[in-house]
C-alpha cells in the first residue's frame, strides 16, 4: 500500500517510540498536521517554537529517551535555533522535523523559506534535507538513530511540503547502517588495566563526573566505584545527580562557583578520574593551573573531547557505563588485597577537614528571603524527590548548590550555552516524561519572562509544573559580574520594570502565591506545592545577595572568592 | 607545521559546506582545499593543507572524523606521500625577457600553454617545494594572474 510523506513520517515516529511531539503548526506542516490526529501520537501545542525544542530536551533529559518537536519553514524553523543549540552543547537526544517550502520553490526566497540546515549545521550533530519520499523512512531511521547513539545530540530533518504530499510504497529499514559512522561503546582492555592500576596506586584519587555519566546510565557503576574504593566524587553541573548528593564522600560541584572542597581536592589529588565530562572553562579554571598534581584519565565517548582544552595522561574513549563497568570487574579482586580504605582515609579525612571550613552558606537574616534558603527549603519540602529544572544565572547556582540531588535526571540545566528561558518549558517537556514526579522550575524574575508564554501550554494540559521565582529584580548574575569587576556600574540589570506574577499566572488560569517575609516562606511554599496545577511563586529575596564561592573568569581554581 | 589530509567523504550536498564551516567555526586554518570525484560516484575525496601544532592536527583530524559525512580521514604528512599541485601562470613577457623565462619553464619542465605579445601563460605542476622556487623565480616578471588547484596527494605504496 501507499503511503504519503506525511503518513509516513508519523508511523516511522511511532516505530522510533516518540510518545509526544511537542510542536506548532504551519503552512508548510499542514499536511502532517492533516494527519496526526489518526495516529494516536501525542501532540502538545505549544505559544512558540523555543517552546517546543526546550520542552523536547526536557523530555529527553528527565526520561532518557529522543525528545521530538515539529514546527513549520521559515520563522518556524529559525525560533527552534536556540533551543538546538541548548541541546546540542549538553548532548541532548533530539529529533527536530521541520517544514520546508515545496523543493520547486527552494532557493527563490520563497514565502517562509530559510535554509534550515545551513542554519543549524553547525549546531546539530547532523541534519537532512529530505528531497525524495522514498529516502524518507531511511532519514528518519537515521535521525533517531544518530540521536540516541554515540555521544548524543539533536538531529534536525527538514521536510518540503511536496515531499510530504507525494505517495510511496512504505518500508520500514530494519537495520540502520552507516559506513561513515560507527561510535566505539567498548572500552580498550589495556587501558583498562592502566587505569585500574593507576586507582590501586594512588593516593588521593578524586572523581570528576560529568553530563556524560548520566547520558550512559554509568551512576550505579560511578557509586560502586567510588563507595567501595574509597573515592570523594565531584560533578559538574551537568552531572549533578549522578552521586547521591547525601553522601559523606560527596563534595559538591567544583569549578567558577563549585564548593571550596571541590575545588580544593582538585588542586591536591594526585590522580583525576575525569568521566564524561569535557574541561569547560567554567570548570577547569585557568587551564594551566588545574590539577597540577594530578595524573589525568579522561573517559569519554567523543574522542573530540579528549585531549581539546586539558592534555590528559590516559585517555579512555568509550561509553562511560561500559568503562566503569569493566573498571568494577578488574579492580573487584583488589578489594580483598589492598585496604582502600585504610589508604584513602588522610585523604578523605582532608578533603572532609576542607568541606568544614568553608561549606556552602549564607548570612541568614530575619528581615529579607535569602535566596539560598528557598532552594533549601524547597529541598526539605520535596525530600530531594523532585524534577528540578532552572533557567540560568544566579537562581540556577544556588539550585546547583543547595538542592542535594541524589538521582540522575533530576536536574535540568542550560549548562553549555547558559539558555536564559529553558527552565519552564523543559519543567513541561519533564512534566511529560516523569507523570508521577513533582516539577519545578526554579527561575530568576528576568529569565523567566523569556518564555513566560508557556503558562499557557502548561494551563491547558493541566500539568502541576510548579514555577518558583527568587525574584530579585535583577539580572543578578550579570549585576554580581558589574559589582565584583566592573565597580557597581549597573548598566541595564536592574528589572525595576516587571509584570505582578501572581496576577499574571491567574490571567493564565495558574494560580500565584508571593511571599515577601522569611516568616512565611515555609507555610506559602508548602502550600504553593500542595496546590494542583501549575502553580507561579514570586519570592521576593534579597535583592544584591551574590553566588558563593566564586572563581573570577580566567583565574586559578584556589582563587575563590569566599562568603 | 603543514599538514596535508585526505579525506574521503560521501558525495552529497553539503558536505563541502559542513567540511568548510568545521575549519572556520573552530577556527582552523585551511590553506589549501581540493575537491573530486573517485571512481565510487558516491564518494569524493578532499584534500586539505593546513597548518598547526601537534595538538591542533589531532583536534582538525578528530573533529573531521566526527563529521557524520566523513568516511575517512588520512594524515598524509605522518606517511610517505606523493603531493602535486598544478598552477597556471599568466607572466609578462616582451622581447627582452622571454627567453629567460622559456630557460625557467624548461628547467622546471612545465609547459607554455598560451602565448600572446606581451604574455606567456605557463602550466606547472609539482610539489610544494618546487612550486614555491618556481614562483620565486618567476616574480621578478611580473606575474599577473595566478591559478592554483592546491595539492592532491596520495598514500605512496610502500611505506617501508
């Protein structure tokens, strides 16, 4: 029998196991949209295509599984940009289909034509434009395929509205085959033994986890490692989750406002275990001055990222979980010879002494909210369970800090790009994906305005996403930049100018909640959870409080700047 | 140091384009760039010269690699290699100098490919080195216009 473009664009989606496409529709995607409603995919409208592409990543964040979102050509496929790039900086599975003038009318400046994947080839893993129908369920194959697997990413296929009229005979590839593309999962068996030599050996090992760790599912491999030699772990933010943030051997995150023992093991250990995770430069500091006494293994499954900002002793290219995995195997005999933990204590022990002396804190105060204790609060409240997303700047630091996660894909973060406006529509994408977990978008007063339309999308699908702003009335982060290093010149920061949220969430048909005094906090948040739907709290916090510690850019990572 | 890669790459549209923009985005040099076709119609080979330290190639040839295009990518300068570049040349020359310049062709062995009054138009063809002596020695002419394919190599076949 067959079948249109568009038909079988939705059955090959549905093969891939999309649940939900978050989308919005245009004239050149009517076809597709002509057919959705016969093929029992989920789709969730939402106010703007950035909308779309954040709730796809979030989707994918929170379950592990390809995020999907369909939008049309032109200004359609432009406003998913942002939210491309969002995802393919933290390596995030998406598939993004969209529309695309009819192939005759391509390259005339058509209505609503852009070159999409001119566009975004720089900031997609890969992208296709699909001129033959007969390709179509090939692509698609590809798409998912190349999103999922490997070190992840997102995966755009532009579709011309005549390709998704014209009639083919559908036949579902079984296989997926490239011959340029084959990602290496295994571990090489004599680096392994290296590396597990290399644990036996020292002495003040540290492990230093990222995004990557949580993409591979490594956590339990990471924790048995870690827990049964003996190893303090510290995470960047995109591998928060991925050691329980209660454990005693958990440091924090480390890097520009990492914890001063993080930071500090870093500085001491004398062997790295760098695990899916790349030397950013909000990490690693000045580059020249990280880890000098340390030797470097670095695994990961890009063999790009090896060896590009930090040059490391022993590479390890593979998948994080398969590495860790086959370093549980080879070192599992050692615990009987070597005594780790007898071993590691005055390392430990130290790193312990430095947690002591300059925890994460804060000057607590009776008067004003200080936005540190909201995140705490929120912790206590949620006993850690919940979905915590965030925009970015000074409101998603103190989430990073203060909310102690202890399970992976529970924290949703713009990390590479620093997206200001991801939070509330991958709190929705989330919401999707984890029914049964509390969200909550954790956002500053600017950043949440950014895609503050959503409220809508999230309104009409009844999803408890809750939305608690540390409103401050500032861009704060950029304001702590302009006070520390540019002599309080407060050049277009100050948000004196903004919307009553509480007001705007009942025009949405949300409910708001403000809490203005420190005395409230507790009583009002418990309340805003308990309360079905979604649900906007402005907290009015303390206006000029800063992120601590802080690396100033560019400086060693022992350079911090204290409470 | 100079580096000279081939890669192999399917023969589809773009993939020039993604090529190219990996070099500029990430702020790589190319110094030369040859594209063409091999016997497999699906499939073209690239030639690049670039240039960079140690660490640098090896970031060029991994992000290549990682290109979903890319089938293969070669460092031909780590192996023994026959590098050809052709340049045609459009040079002054008048009664008083052409011979000089014919005596420079001849010694080269490179061809006069079109002659006019007061121009020679010369085809070379070599490595690296040779066209660089050439282009020294022509200068003094008056070279005034300058067409180069840049290098396409190949893996010579034995290594030893």
């Amino acid at each position: 029998m067959e079948l249109t473009g568009a038909q079988i664009l939705l059955e090959c989606l549905k093969r891939e196991g999309v649940e939900v496409i978050f989308g919005f529709p245009g004239g050149a995607v009517i076809d597709i949209y002509n057919e959705l409603p016969n093929t029992g995919l989920k789709h969730i409208l939402v106010r703007h295509e950035q909308g779309a592409i954040h709730a796809a990543d979030g989707f994918a964040r929170a379950s592990g599984k390809v995020g999907c979102c369909l939008v049309t050509s032109g200004p359609g496929a432009t406003n998913t940009v942002t939210g491309i790039a969002t995802a393919y900086m933290d390596s995030i599975p998406v598939v993004i289909l969209t529309g695309q003038v009819p192939t005759p009318l391509i390259g005339n400046d058509a209505f609503q034509e852009v070159d999409i994947v001119g566009i975004t080839r720089p900031c997609t893993k890969h992208n296709y434009l699909v001129k033959d129908v007969a390709q179509l369920a090939h692509v698609i194959r590809q798409a998912f395929y190349l999103a999922r697997s490997g070190r992840p990413g997102p995966v755009l296929v532009d579709l011309p509205k005549d390709v998704m009229q014209q009639k083919t005979k559908f036949i579902w590839p079984e296989d997926v085959k490239m011959r340029s593309y084959n990602p290496n999962y295994k571990p090489h068996a004599g680096q392994i033994k290296k590396v597990a030599q290399l644990i036996r050996d020292a002495e003040r090992p540290l492990i230093y986890a990222g995004g990557g760790v949580i993409t591979s599912k490594a956590h339990e491999a990471l924790t048995w490692l870690a827990k049964n030699l003996h190893i303090p772990v510290t995470a960047t933010l995109m591998g928060l989750g991925c050691f329980p943030g209660s454990d005693k051997l958990w440091l924090g995150m480390l890097g520009m406002h990492g914890t001063y023992a993080a930071n500090m093991a870093i500085n001491n250990a004398d062997l790295v275990l760098a695990i899916g995770a790349r030397f950013d430069d909000r990490v690693t500091g000045k580059v020249s001055t990280f880890a000098p006494k340390a030797t470097l293994v670095h695994i990961d499954i890009d063999p790009t990222s090896i060896q590009k900002n930090v040059s490391v002793h022993v590479p390890l290219v593979a998948d994080c979980r398969l590495a860790l995995e086959a370093l549980q195997e080879e070192l599992t005999p050692s615990l009987i010879e070597y005594d780790f933990e007898g071993g590691h204590m005055p390392w430990v022990t130290k790193v312990g002494i430095w947690a002591k002396e300059h925890p994460l804190s804060y000057q607590p105060s009776e008067t004003t909210i200080k936005p540190q204790s909201v995140v705490e609060k929120l912790h206590e409240l949620t006993r850690g369970e919940a979905v915590i997303c965030t925009e970015v700047g000074q409101h998603q630091m103190w989430a990073a800090q203060f909310y102690r996660f202890n399970e992976p894909n529970c924290f949703l973060s713009s990390g590479g790009l620093g997206t200001m406006g991801y939070g509330f529509p991958a709190a929705i994408g989330a919401q999707f994906a984890r029914p049964d977990k509390l969200v909550i978008d954790i956002a500053g007063d600017g950043s949440i305005q950014m895609n503050i339309q959503e409220l809508a999308t999230s309104v009409c699908n009844n999803l408890g996403v809750k939305i608690v702003i540390l409103n401050n009335g500032y861009l704060g982060m950029v304001r702590q930049w302009q006070e520390l290093f540019y002599n309080k010149n407060y050049c277009s920061t100050c948000m004196d100018a903004q919307p009553d949220f509480v007001k705007l969430a009942e025009a949405y048909g949300a409910t708001g909640f403000r809490i203005t005094e420190p005395a409230d906090l507790e009583r009002v948040l418990r309340q805003a959870l308990d309360t079905p739907g979604t649900v906007i709290v402005d907290v009015r916090v303390e206006r000029e409080e800063n992120v601590y510690p802080m690396v100033p850019a560019g400086a060693s990572l022992t350079d911090m700047l204290l409470v | 140091m100079r580096h000279t890669l081939s890669v192999t790459v399917e023969n589809e549209p773009g993939v020039l384009s993604r090529v190219s923009g990996l070099f500029s985005g990430r702020g790589f040099n190319i110094e030369s760039l040859n594209v063409g076709p091999t016997l497999d119609p699906g499939v073209s080979v690239m030639t690049i010269t670039t240039e960079g330290d140690e660490q640098i190639i090896e970031q060029i040839v991994k992000q290549l690699r990682k290109l979903i295009t890319v089938i293969k990518v070669v460092d031909l300068t780590e192996l023994k290699s026959v590098l050809r570049e052709m340049v045609l040349l459009k040079i002054n020359a008048n009664d008083t100098n052409r011979a000089e310049i014919l005596r420079i062709v001849d010694i080269f062995r490179c061809k006069v490919v079109d002659v006019s009054i007061d121009e020679l138009t010369i085809e070379a063809a070599g490595n690296y080195d040779k066209i660089s002596a050439l282009l020294g020695l022509l200068t003094r002419f008056g070279i005034k216009e300058i067409a180069r394919s840049g290098l396409v190599a190949l893996k010579r076949s034995v290594q030893a």
